[in-house]
C-alpha cells in the first residue's frame, strides 16, 4: 500500500454493535489513501476477533491488540504505528458523516498555519 494521506485512530473496547457501522463511515469517506489502525483494548467481546476480520480483509485496516490500558492508551499504541502526517481519530461507536474527513483535509491544505481541525456538520 502507498503512504496514506491520513492515519485514522480508532481505540476499541468492548464496541461489538457499533463497531462495523464505525469502520463503514470511515472507508466511506472516498479518500483511498488513508489507512485505519485499530487498537483493541484488551475487549472480552469478541472486538478484537472482529477486527482481525476486518483487516484481513480490508488492506486499509492495520489491527492490534493490547492489554486494557483505556482510550488513551490505545490511541498512543495506534499513533506509534500511524504512517500518515496527518491524523484523525474516532471512536468505535461514532459515525463519521459523509465528506467529513474531505472537508476537513480541504481545511488544512487551505490554513497550513493551522495544527487542528474539528467541528460539527
């Protein structure tokens, strides 16, 4: 796979019934350089298996696995591994609306003097 544009961080505990909708609304961004890394929490729940079958089937989804260390411990595994400049988080029972991350990169490219970006749609 190329470098990905954007490396997106998604810290998974215990997140079964939302989990494929999350995943979903983010590769439905249209942006095909971006990569997913999703970090299981140590969920007994069967997130870790599901992720596994997402990235072996996806090659966008880089998953893995980790002791229960919280949120902020996944997102800090997930960023070591983040290959992208530029990152973007959400959590596993969110939903990213459609052209999200397209808005948001265009904001970017637009400020470059600007370190950050979020908002509502």
């Amino acid at each position: 796979m190329a470098e990905p544009a954007v490396s997106v961080i998604l810290p998974v505990y215990n997140a079964g019934p939302f989990l494929d909708d999350a995943i979903r609304s983010v590769l439905r961004q249209g942006e095909a350089a971006l990569e997913i890394l999703a970090v299981d929490d140590g969920s007994t729940d069967g997130s870790g298996e599901r992720l596994a079958a997402w990235a072996a089937r996806e090659p966008r989804i880089r998953a893995f696995g980790i002791e229960n260390r919280g949120p902020a411990g996944a997102r800090n595994r997930a960023l070591a591994e983040a290959r992208a400049e530029t990152v973007a988080f959400i959590d596993a029972d969110d939903l990213w609306p459609a052209g999200k991350l397209a808005l948001q990169l265009g904001r970017l490219q637009a400020a470059p003097e600007l370190a950050a970006v979020s908002g509502f749609t």
